[in-house]
C-alpha cells in the first residue's frame, strides 16, 4: 500500500486587518489570505504550530 500522508483542512474565519505582522505572515505561509478560503494542509508539527498561532482567525475544517 502507498504511504498516505495525513492532511488538514483549514479555513479562514477573521480578517488578518489590525492584526500584528506576524499574525498576517503566519496567514500568509498557510495560504490564506482571504475570508472563508479553504486550504488543504500536511498535517505536521510546524503545520500545527502556525494554526495554534492564529487560531482565533482559522477553524480546522477536516482532518483526514
């Protein structure tokens, strides 16, 4: 069997204005910087993190 790898969908839910600079980066590297835009994610630690951090602006969609 091929090795699957196990992926994330995350959406964003908050506008990054008046956020902190590094709050939009953070925005910016997950592929989102737009309202309700879905992004389809490898679920890893550093992925995690960067969700963690802005976590009031993005909700996981799915897990797979």
């Amino acid at each position: 069997m091929a090795d699957r790898k196990k992926t994330i969908t995350v959406q964003q839910i908050g506008s990054p204005i008046r956020r902190p600079a590094d709050q939009r980066a953070t925005l910016i590297g997950l592929g989102l910087n737009r309202m309700n835009r879905r992004r389809v994610l490898e679920d890893t630690p550093a992925v995690r993190g960067m969700i963690a951090k802005v976590s009031h602006l993005v909700r996981v969609v799915d897990e797979a």
